[in-house]
C-alpha cells in the first residue's frame, strides 16, 4: 500500500479517538477567516479544553462510517472546522459568544451541526445547545435555590430577635 494511504488511515484513526473522547463535536462552516480571527478563536476553545481542528471532509466522513455514526453526509461538504469538545455546550457556546462580541464574525463561522452523545443535532439544535449555561453555572443556579429559603429563613429569626432587643 501507499505511503499516502497509510497515512490517511492514521489520520482517520485519529479522528475516530477524538470523535470517541469528546462528548460532542460540533462542525462549523469557516469561511474567510482571518489568521488572528482563528488564532482568537482556538485560544477562546482551548482556554474551554476544546480543540479546533480542520480535516478534509473525506476523513472525518470515513471515520463517522467506521464508527458507524450516520446522517453527516450533506454537512461534510465545503469547508468545514471541527470543534472536539469535553462536554455538551461549551463549544457551542463560544462560537454564539463570539459572534456576538464580534459581529463581523457572523457569517464567518457558522455552525452546521453537532455530534452530542452519539446522536445527530441540526444547526437550530446547535443554537439551543449554545443558550444552555455551562454546567458549573447550572449548579451554581441550583445551589443558590437550595439556599434561599434558608438564608430568608436566617433573616427572619434575626429581625425577631432584633425587635426583641
């Protein structure tokens, strides 16, 4: 066999253990971006411990086949960033955050569709994953709610005995 042909195979092996390790991975249209926009952008996801990464379309293709992952097929055409993220929502969230700050960015990075958990999400799909906090926040939130009552709780056994003094 070739050279080359081996070499794809590592590549695709690659692939598919990075595509096994991350809980979702979301493929975004790159179109016309600038060295230092993909220099931000890849600080932005490794700062969140994801990994932006350009493959051809071919590769990432062969590897969902050898994992047995369908339904990517119309979405790995053109050129396409592949974002291998540690959970859910994050690298969602950083593309819509970052088009947001930078609005020029808008038609520069778009999100196509995700791998979440081994199934298929569409580019609305990837838009709400993007409007879900991280799950630090999430428990944060939940904490805060637990704790509430009690605090108000606490307040009102102090301004009794406040009146009473």
């Amino acid at each position: 066999m070739s050279e080359n042909f081996e070499a794809k195979k590592v590549v695709v092996e690659e692939i598919k253990g990075k595509i096994q390790a991350s809980k979702s991975v979301i493929l975004a249209k790159y179109d016309r971006l600038t060295v230092a926009e993909v220099t931000d952008l890849r600080g932005k996801f490794k700062n969140a411990s994801c990994e932006y990464k350009v493959y051809k379309n071919t590769l990432v293709r062969k590897a969902f086949e050898e994992l047995g992952v369908e339904g990517f097929d119309n979405d790995l055409n053109g050129a396409t960033a592949f974002v291998f993220c540690p959970d859910e929502t994050s690298g969602c969230s950083i593309i819509a955050k970052s088009v947001k700050e930078n609005p020029v960015l808008e038609d520069k990075i778009v999100p196509k569709c995700a791998y979440v958990n081994g199934a298929y999400v569409d580019a609305a799909g990837v838009k709400k994953l993007a409007s879900i906090p991280s799950r630090e926040v999430l428990i944060a939130k939940m904490l805060g709610c637990l704790q509430s009552p009690i605090a108000n709780f606490a307040y009102v056994l102090k301004a009794i005995a406040d009146q009473k003094s």
